[in-house]
C-alpha cells in the first residue's frame, strides 16, 4: 500500500500524523533480546547486534538499527516498553489499514464484505 502512496494509511495517520515518513514502513524490534518483562524497563534501546534474528539468521541491517534510533528519539521513548508499545500501535494501525482496503476493495469487486459472514 505505502509504495502508491499514504492516503490508504487511515488509521495510521489518524493516530501518528504523517510528517514521520518512518511510520509507513515496518517496525523492527529485537524479538530474541527481550525475553522478559523485566526487559522492559531499561532505559535505553539495545545495542544492533541484539537485533539478531534467529529466525532469518541475519543481523538488522544498519539503516534499520538507525530508522529504531529516529523512532526511539521521535517518540520520546524512556524505555524499552515505550519502544514495545509504539512497535504493537504501529502494527495494529497497519493491520486496521490493510484490512479496510481489503474490505473496500471486495466490496467494490465482489460486492462481498469481509467484516460479516
């Protein structure tokens, strides 16, 4: 969706505005680092190596470890939780976004509302 444009990003740009060009691409965050809740609570973002993903065994490259740092800074975040809660906001936003255009665009073409059975 963001690669046409943002006017699709409803309720993203409801909620964060539109001057961050940052919150129309996919959030990072360091799924294997925080193991727990006690996690949460430090006061800084983790260095890029805790970025690791064993899943795609590949390190977060450097223009997304810096995108994490602007978001950190943008957003005022305090700790990681702070981080946490944008990084889920932002993910929920995008869901509610794709789903509205999905819903809009079966409507128009199959005359079929995915939001009822």
């Amino acid at each position: 969706m963001a690669r046409d444009n943002t006017d699709k990003f409803v309720h993203t740009k409801r909620h964060f505005g539109s001057d961050d060009p940052n919150i129309f691409k996919k959030g990072v965050y360091p799924y294997e680092y925080v193991k727990g809740p006690e996690i949460l609570t430090e006061t800084c973002l983790p260095p890029r190596d805790k970025f690791y993903s064993e899943l795609n065994e590949e390190e977060i490259s450097k223009e997304n470890y810096d995108r994490a740092l602007e978001t950190w800074r943008r957003y005022e975040c305090k700790t990681i939780k702070d981080y946490h809660d944008h990084y889920l906001t932002l993910d929920m936003t995008f869901f509610a976004d794709v789903f509205e255009n999905f819903r809009e665009m079966g409507l128009r073409e199959y005359n079929l509302d995915a939001a009822h059975s």
